[in-house]
C-alpha cells in the first residue's frame, strides 16, 4: 500500500478508537447516571393495602375497637406535638410504621389478679398482661393484645397467693388499669398501644421475662404518659364513632424486615 494511504487509514483507526472510548466512558460515567430515589425503589408487590383491615373485620367487637384506637394514634404521630416528636427521633416515619403493625388476639390470655399476700412484703397485686409485642423490629410486625386484659375489660377476679407455687383462692373482683386511666377506656387503648410502638421502636427497655419486669414495665408506661398524656386525653375527648367507621382500609407501603431481638410484655 501506499505510504501515504497507509498513514491515511492508520489516521481513521486511530480516531474511530478515541471515539469508541469516548462513548464507553460517557455510559459509564456515574456523573450521566439519573440516581433513583429509595423511596421509589418497590415493587408492584410491595405497595398493599393497610395490613389490618380485613384483618380486625374478621375479631368482630373486639376488632372495631383495635381500629378505633389505632386511628386515635396514628392521629397523634401524624400531629406536630411533644409525643409524635419523642416517637419520630427514633424513627422519622414512625406513623407509618405504626400502621404497617399487625394485630393478634390472645384469647387464652391470663384472665386474673393475682395478690400475693406474704406477711414479709405485703399484699402486692399483678394484673393480667395487656399486650406483647417483640423488641426493636421492623414495618409489619405483630402486636399481641390480651383478650382478658384491660384493653378490653375493666374488671378481673383476684386469686389470691401466698407464694409462686401457691394456686390460692379467688375473692372478689378489682378494676383493671393501665397507669392511672381504667381498663377498657379508650385513653387505657390508646396508652396501650403507643406503650408497644415504644418497644417496636426500641425506645423503651425490655420489660418481660426479667425479675423486675412488672416494675419496669409499670415505669415504661409511666414514660409513655410523661411523653403523650396530653395527646391521650385529648384524642380521648373526641366523640366516639360508629365502630364500623373504623374497619377500613388505609394505603399503605409495607416494608416487611426480619426481627431482630428480645420480647416486650405490659
């Protein structure tokens, strides 16, 4: 060939090289790349409708208040206040996560007041557990509410106990309480329930399964108040609805995460 053609196609080579690179290095550049929100990134799968639905139809009565006091929250953490500010600095979408939770009814759940009456401490009473639910977990996990506890009811027998061992004997009934508001009182429901988001949310310490669990959750619940008794009351003071307003459904993203640690009781 040529020298001179041979040095005119070598020229052609050359330059179709460099703008070869340059289209490989413009499509793997980061800088060209549009990033994707992470909110955005779900699948069609992922977006269902509120988890409890259908759900808290099928408890009946029992249900329709579960729904009640979980709009009466879900109003509280929507809201600019001191109780939905302490829940958003552990977690910011903390009305969100609170309507992913899921909800069981535990009818076999103790039904009684024990009282230990020993003549070295005193008459000490404990009540039936409210609710349960794990520690620290994720978006859709479950809330186990005690069908005898004082979610529902406002009154229990006392068996009365001279020790652990002892099966004791019944005597007479006492009202059930959570904190200073009365079983099966729409505050006692809404107390309840923002106690367990606080355990979600790992904001509040283990209570169940350690000696000094009754103490430790009475004192959880008392934090609780401290934080939201005003939201409480006030959300209390609304008048009540049909129940059958409540069981509907709400739009809602579910972002199901593994559960991490530890079982929480009140």
């Amino acid at each position: 060939m040529h020298p001179a053609l041979r040095l005119f196609a070598s020229s052609l080579a050359v330059v179709f090289i460099l703008h070869l690179c340059t289209i490989v290095a413009i499509a793997q550049a980061p800088a060209t790349l549009r990033s994707t929100p992470v909110s955005s990134l779900r699948f069609a799968s992922d977006r269902v409708s509120d988890p409890s639905g259908d759900e808290l139809k099928s408890f009946g009565p029992q249900g329709a208040l579960i729904e009640q006091a979980r709009v009466d929250v879900v109003s509280i953490l929507a809201g600019e206040n001191a109780c939905s500010a302490w829940f958003r600095a552990a977690e910011p979408q903390a009305a969100d996560k609170f309507r992913s939770l899921r909800f069981a009814v535990d009818i076999s759940g103790k039904s009684e007041i024990t009282k230990l009456d020993s003549w070295q401490v005193g008459a000490v009473f404990y009540q039936p557990y409210v609710a349960r639910t794990r520690q620290n977990v994720g978006w859709g996990s479950t809330i186990t509410l005690n069908a005898n506890g004082a979610f529902f009811n406002d009154w229990a027998p006392v068996r009365i106990v001279a020790n652990s061992q002892d099966k004791g004997y019944l005597k007479a009934f006492k009202r059930l309480a959570v904190a200073n508001f009365g079983g099966a009182t729409r505050e006692a429901r809404i107390l309840t329930l923002l106690h367990e988001l606080g355990h979600v949310l790992d904001i509040l310490p283990i209570d169940s399964g350690i000696p000094s669990g009754p103490e430790l959750s009475t004192n959880n619940t008392e934090l609780v108040l401290r934080h939201c008794g005003s939201q409480i009351r006030e959300a209390a003071k609304h008048l009540s609805r049909d129940p059958s307003f409540f069981l509907t459904e709400l739009p809602l993203a579910v972002n199901e995460e593994p559960i991490r640690r530890g079982t929480s009781k009140q």
